[in-house]
C-alpha cells in the first residue's frame, strides 16, 4: 500500500465517523440493512460518493478544498452548473475503484444581491490566505482536523436567517462549513431485492426513513443509467454566537444519505462498465435535501 493510499484511507475514516456520529440516519439505516440481511456489516457498502459544499470567494472554493484530493491521487473529471442556486461543482474519480468518487460545490457568491454577498464575506474574509497551502497533505491528521475545524467565526442567527431567505445552500455553508454533506450507497452492488433505487426506496420507506421528493423521490438522468434518491437531512442543535452570555441554540438542516444506482453501459451485459459521472438535474434535486421544504417534512 503506497503511503498516499494510507493517507487517504485515514482522512476518509476520518470523515465517515464524524459524520456517522453527526448523522444518526447513517447507522440506523446500517443496523436496518443488517437486520433485513442485506449486508453483514459496514464493510460490505461500497461509498459511491462524498460531497462537500463550499464558498466561491477568496482563498476558498473549490480551487482550495481540491488540492487536498488531487494531492491524494484524485483525478478531476467533469463540470456542472446550476444557474437558478447560482452554483458550479466538479467531480474527482478516485485513484482506485474501491475509493469513493468526490463531489464539490461551491456557492457563486459574486452573483448574489450585494447585500448577501456582504454577509457571507462578513465571515470568509476571516480567511486572509488559502489555508490548504498551510497543511501538510502528507499529514493525514492535520488534513482530518481542518476539514473539522472552523475557518471563520460562528454566525449569528439573525445572519444565518437573512442568509437562508436567499440561498439555503449559503446558510447551510455559512454554519456547517466543510462538514461531510453526504455519503452514498452504491445501491446496484446489493443483493437482489434491493440493488435497485425503486427496491431500495421501497426498504428505507417501509423502515421509516423520510425521503427528499424534490422533483419525485427518484431521480433519474437523461440517459436513464444513474438513478438516485437521498434522504431529508436530520436536524441538529446549532449553538449560535450571541451579544450575552446566553446562548443561541436552534435546530437548523445537518447532513444526509443519498443513494446511487449505476447501470451497465449496455444491457446485455457483454462490458460490465457502468455509467460514470453525475447528472446536473439529479443533483440540483438531491441539493434540495438540506432545505427547510423537505426537512420540514421530517416525523
């Protein structure tokens, strides 16, 4: 094992437990998919993909966040827009099948209302240099502990509020910064039964895990060979900075499941490739998975 590969599997693990610890749904739908007898353990998911948000401003954005996996032997793949969430994001493929794809985003802060853009940079201007350039990359714990840690001071409600009229994804940043958003299921590498999104769906609805239907609870690509579903983001107690001594604490949108079902690239199984990349459309619904229209739906 190349020391990158080590590195790289103690910042994924990294990772993965704080956001298991963070997101209760992760291993409830775990300890669900072992007592159906669908897997024996963790082990036995393979991640599709991971997914960090980020802030299109100075020092940070995608162009900061991806010198980490680049450095890690990710490759950078394809670009997407969302024009209406003013968002672009890239993919990065993994330096070997069994790692997990990367998906970043960043929010286009420019092209947001003046008035936005000012609070958002109210906060990231904290950020005087591109603090990835401090890190040893070679240095899986100092790499662990930024994509841990607070870059910039925490927001007050009434910022957090303004900022969530206007762009949900800006308040979702704005709190949780570099927090794992998501992980994925690799659906089609289940048993039968299950190894589709429509069984799958089936499972986690009948287990009681609330599904995002922004645009159906399915979502599926053009091509029809990446399908995907994701569920609502659990809610969190978020302490908010505040002018006394009392603190600030609201339930505000944390992080999600998503699930991911890649087809063949031809039917007749004669190439077992599968349907690389992402779906600008899918993921512009899936993003939708923080929102308050769908966490308002939670039981």
């Amino acid at each position: 094992m190349s020391d990158k590969i080590k590195i790289l599997d103690a910042v994924l693990d990294g990772l993965m437990t704080r956001y298991r610890e963070r997101v209760p749904d992760v291993q409830a739908i775990i300890d669900k998919m072992i007592e159906k007898g669908i897997i024996d353990s963790l082990n036995d998911i393979q991640n599709d993909h991971i997914a960090f948000r980020t802030m299109g401003v100075e020092n940070l954005g995608i162009a900061s966040l991806e010198k980490i996996f680049l450095h890690l032997g990710y490759e950078k793949r394809d670009f997407y827009r969302f024009p209406v969430k003013k968002l672009n994001a890239y993919w990065y493929a993994p330096p070997r099948p069994e790692y997990p794809r990367i998906f970043i985003s960043q929010l286009m802060v420019d092209e947001l209302s003046a008035e936005t853009a000012a609070i958002i940079r109210s906060y990231t201007s904290e950020v005087t240099q591109d603090p990835v350039d401090l890190l040893n990359l070679d240095n899986a714990e100092q790499v662990d502990d930024f994509l841990h840690k607070s870059l910039w001071r925490t927001p007050t409600w009434q910022d957090y509020k303004t900022l969530a009229e206007k762009s949900e994804y800006a308040s979702w940043v704005i709190y949780n910064r570099y927090y794992l958003n998501h992980f994925t299921i690799s659906v089609h590498t289940l048993p039968d039964g299950f190894n589709t999104i429509a069984q799958f769906n089936a499972f986690l609805e009948d287990s009681g895990f609330q599904l995002n239907d922004s645009g159906g609870k399915i979502k599926t690509s053009e091509d029809g060979l990446l399908i995907q579903s994701s569920t609502v983001a659990e809610m969190i107690d978020a302490e908010f900075a505040s002018s006394n001594e009392t603190p600030v604490v609201k339930k505000i949108s944390g992080s999600y499941v998503e699930f991911a079902e890649r087809r063949l690239l031809q039917a007749d199984g004669k190439n077992s490739a599968r349907r690389e990349g992402f779906e600008a459309s899918n993921a512009d619904k899936i993003f939708e998975s923080t929102y308050k229209k769908q966490t308002g739906r939670r039981n």
